[in-house]
C-alpha cells in the first residue's frame, strides 16, 4: 500500500514489484488525484484507509510516497500507519548501490542509481533520490531527503526533516541542521543552521524558514 498517488507513488510502483511487494491500494488526501494503476483502488484519506484496512486483516505493508522537503508530514502518516499495524520496510531500487554494513530506517527508500557507501547511517521514513550519492560514514535523521543527483562526501550528518536539493553538494565533516532546505544545485562548505534556507555556490543563508 502506498499513501500518495502522484509522482513519488509512480516512482516507487515501478520496481517495488521486482522486490516481490504487490500494489494492493493508494491513498490520499487530494479529490483531484486519481489511482494510476488499474485495478488498484484510491482511498481518500485515513478515515478511508481504516475501513479498508479493517476488511483486509493481516500483515500489510506500507510505504509513504511524500517527496519533497515534507519530513515531518512523512513521518506523522508514518506513525499513523505503524499504529494501525502496517508495516514499513526499507526498499532499495535494484540498481542502487547500499554498502553491507548501512543502517536504513522503516520506511527509507533508495532510488535507482543511487549509492549509500561504508558505515552510513540513513534513519526512518528517508529518501535518497534518483543517483543521489551518500559517502562513508554520514548520517541522515529522520524524514531526511537527498533530492536527485544530490551528492553528500563523507562524514556529513543531516539532522531531522532536512531537505537537500537536486544536483547540491556537500563537502565532508559538514552538519546540515534540522529542518533546513539546501537549494538545487548548491555546495555547501560551512555548516548550515537548523531551519535555515541555503543555496548558490558558495551556499550562503537566505532566509529563516
């Protein structure tokens, strides 16, 4: 089951099948979405999902397919959906790279061409996006996500429901705080306040978030 139907639902629908996980129901919350694969029911909303997962008991697993700098909502439906018995695995794209010794929290998803190298710690409810790469030894909060062809070197830490942009960079033993959106295409070289908005090259603070 994934909460979402619009464009990280998609993403994900297209390899879950190859980790063995069928796509039983979507849910959410705009009136305007509909369900883009055929036969697989939309619910709308929690009320909705509740019903539903009343006529299905049993072991069901479930994913949030919220992208974005939306930690923090991610993980709220996660915990949602841990208290009505769901259960949140850790999926990683087929063509995605994860070192043996990787921590991946409930819920944290690896997209393709991605790669997670040595010792790195990736916490719950996670996105590394499409050819992201995180190096040796970072580690990501909670809700964390590393937006598409984002590239983290070693030794970076990124606090709880940071957002870090398409195509930035972050030089090692640097600490994203939590909550804080590094722009698109950003590197960042200094230490970035929690809450804060960064970007450009160097990253320089714009504004409080």
């Amino acid at each position: 089951m994934l909460w979402g139907a619009t464009g990280h639902a998609r993403v994900l629908a297209e390899f879950l099948g190859t980790l063995d996980y069928d796509i039983v129901a979507l849910v959410d919350n705009d009136p305007n979405v509909t369900s883009f694969l055929p036969g697989v029911p939309l619910l709308r909303g929690e009320r909705a999902l509740r019903a539903w997962r009343t006529e299905r008991p049993g072991d069901v697993h479930a994913l949030v397919a919220v992208g974005g700098a939306r930690g923090a909502e991610r993980l709220e439906l996660q915990a949602a959906l841990t208290e009505m018995g769901y259960a949140l695995p850790a999926v990683v794209h087929p063509r995605a790279f994860v070192a043996a010794d990787v921590k991946l929290g409930a819920g944290s998803q690896v997209l393709a061409n991605a790669a997670v190298a040595a010792a790195a710690s990736i916490g719950a409810g996670c996105i590394v996006n499409t050819s992201a790469s995180v190096d040796h030894e970072c580690r990501l909060g909670d809700g964390v996500h590393i937006g598409p062809g984002a590239t983290l070197a070693g030794n970076v830490m990124v606090d709880r429901n940071a957002f870090v942009g398409t195509g930035a960079a972050v030089i090692p033993h640097i600490t994203i705080g939590a909550g804080a959106v590094v722009g698109a295409g950003s590197v960042v070289v200094r230490d970035v306040p929690a809450g804060a908005l960064v970007y450009g090259n160097p990253a320089r603070l714009r504004s409080p978030r």
